[in-house]
C-alpha cells in the first residue's frame, strides 16, 4: 500500500510479466519428493581499507522439505530454512517457513513464495556466486550466506538465446518501529544468435524504503544498473573464455523529502575469465563515479565506512582463482582465493563451499 510519493507497488515490468503467467492444465500423475538442499560456507576477507572491514563467515545454510508435483507443470513446496553460523549460542540465526508455488510453461518458470535465491548451477566462482547472481557493485556475494532466504514472486527464463531471472524479494514488514522494506532486480543475457559468442546483457536491482501505514523514519530508494556486453571468444588452449562490459549508473535517494540528497553515479565494470581442467581465473577493473548503491559491495562504492564519502572517482580491481575440486551429482566441494586492490589498498580473501543437494520419491500415484 502506498501514498502518492511512495511508490511501493511491484515494478511494471514484473506485472506485465504475471499477467502473462501460464495457467495449470488438468490434473496428471502426483507425485512427492523429500528434499535436502544444503551449503556449508567458510569465506574469510582480509579486508583493511576505508571502504570495508574483513569479516569470517562460516556456517551451514539449507532447506529441508517435500517437493508435491500438483500437475506436470505445477509443484507445490513446503519445508524448513535454517541458517546456522559455527560458534554461535543460538540454535540457528535465521529460520524460516518454506512455502511455494511453481509453474512451468516451457521455457518460463514462476514462483510465488519462497524464491530460489542462490543461482541452480551452484558455482565455484566467487564473483559469480551472488544473489541472483548480481554484479557485485549491485549486490554484495557474501548476502548469499547472511541472508540466503527470500521471499515473493519471480520469473525465469531459460531458453536457448535468453537467460533471465527477475524477482521482488518482501524483506520486511511497515510496521511503528520501521518502514517496510523490500528489493527487486532483472538480471538478463540475450544472445545475438543462435550459437553466436556474443550476448547482450543488463542487470537492474533497486532497494526500497517505504510504506503509508506508519511514518518510522523517512522513505527512501537505492537503484542502480545497466547493459553490458558478453564475448565468450574460442581459444584453443582454454576449456572456455568470456569478457564482459557494463556501463552502470546508480541514483541513491536517502530521504524523499529532502530532494538536494540524491546522488546519482555510474562505474565501469569489466571482467574477464577463463577455464582449463575445473581451474578458473578471474579478473575484475572497476572504476566509478559517486557510487551509491544499498547492499552493494562497500569495496565498490564511494562512501568511507564513517558514511562519508570519498572522493568523486574510485577505482577497484581483483584476480582470483577457483576450482571444484570434487564434483559428482548433488554434490559438489570448492574453493577459491582472490586478491583485492582497493585505491592503494592491498588485501586478500578465501573461500571454501560444500553444497549438497539430494531428492528422494516417496510417493506417487
């Protein structure tokens, strides 16, 4: 619900797109699956710069519930999220219902519930490895551990030109402590043509503020994005290869009230990968303009961890190397490490994943 000025309805595109969603055909064979789907994280950042502090997360996150196909198309899921840090009292630091509908309509795929967070084609890539798969200046990778459970209604795509995955993630509720709170993105790659190298692309996130039920503080927005280029040239002694560009701009409106505090930015964000034998080197140049962006990665942004803000240009960069070092259906074991340049910084980071996922008939008819 919104006032004008607060403009908290679901973004148009995302609207357009569950006017469009498929409907159920008739009822088929039934069947119930047992589920587990499990990441047991270790990542340590040995952060010492103005922008972001080193920080140790290490823990296991997962979902254990049952998978109900309704019809051949429509499923039904409900279970258990929980997310446990090592060396904490608590028996869990987040746990939650998971509850969701999903309908599939031949390259489409919508969900309205409990939405799938973390990209199906786990990773071993650090800077991959991201909510939805965000860039990092949008959204910091590390969200994937802290707050891998979300909420609300999402659409893919995946058909052999378009990849897609848009989503509206409800984080938290209007109430007199505080205003509702709520983030929403696209992230897209088009390609030129069939079994062509080049792909057009374009990620768009935006974290919301807001809500006219109680007035707890001001309303505000954090939206950023752009279109971006992938080229996944062939080169003989590499498995695989790939360099994107993306041209970004950011608007960060602190208070709406008080229009003089918006800030707009925009950045550059280049990176280049290669594969050979389950090895795969990264690197990342990043270079910005009064970079603002709410949940982003603070190593990219303009604002000094005092909350004041830098300096008008910022520049970061990082080279990393990553492997699945085992690999088998459902399970999967990796590790990566990843130097950072941050201004005259110089720091480093590693990270250690497991994640498991296996299913389990238990009854059909």
């Amino acid at each position: 619900m919104s006032r004008p000025g607060d403009r908290t309805s679901l973004p148009a595109g995302l609207l357009a797109l569950l006017c469009l969603g498929p409907a159920l055909p008739a009822a088929a064979q039934q069947q119930a699956t047992l589920l587990a789907d499990l990441t047991i994280y270790g990542d340590n950042t040995e952060f010492f710069n103005p922008f972001r502090d080193g920080e140790t997360l290490l823990g296991a996150a997962g979902t254990v519930g049952v998978d109900i196909e309704l019809t051949d198309q429509a499923t039904l899921r409900g279970g258990l999220f929980l997310n446990h840090r090592y060396g904490s009292a608590r028996f869990a630091e987040q746990w939650r219902p998971v509850i969701s509908l999903t309908v599939e309509s031949g390259a489409s795929r919508f969900v309205f519930g409990t939405l799938d967070t973390v990209p199906n084609d786990f990773t071993a890539a650090p800077d991959l490895g991201g909510p939805h798969g965000l860039l990092p200046p949008l959204q910091v990778e590390t969200l994937a551990f802290t707050r891998p459970h979300e909420g609300g209604i999402q659409w893919q795509v995946a058909s052999d030109r378009l990849d897609q995955d848009a989503w509206i993630n409800w984080q938290r509720l209007n109430t007199a402590e505080h205003r509702e709170r709520f983030d929403a993105g696209v992230r897209g790659r088009l390609a030129i043509g069939a079994g062509s190298p080049v792909a057009l692309a374009y990620q768009m996130h935006i974290v919301h503020e807001g809500g006219q039920l109680f007035d707890a503080g001001p309303v505000n927005d954090s939206i950023a994005g752009g279109p971006g280029l992938v080229i996944e040239p062939r080169i003989g002694f590499f498995d695989a290869t790939s360099v994107e560009a993306y041209a970004m701009w950011s608007k960060h409106v602190p208070d709406r009230a008080v229009p003089e505090s918006t800030d707009h930015g925009h950045g550059i964000f280049l990176r280049a990968a290669a594969t050979k034998r389950g090895w795969r080197g990264h690197a990342i140049l990043w270079r910005a303009c009064l970079w603002l962006k709410e949940e982003g990665d603070p190593n990219y942004g303009s604002r000094l961890q005092d909350s004041t803000v830098f300096r008008a240009t910022r520049r970061y960069g990082e080279v990393g190397l990553s492997r699945a070092f085992y690999e088998a259906d459902g399970v999967m074991l990796a590790g990566s490490l990843r130097l950072h340049r941050v201004e005259r910084d110089y720091n480093y980071s590693f990270r250690i994943l497991a994640h498991v996922n296996a299913a389990l008939a238990i009854f059909r008819r």
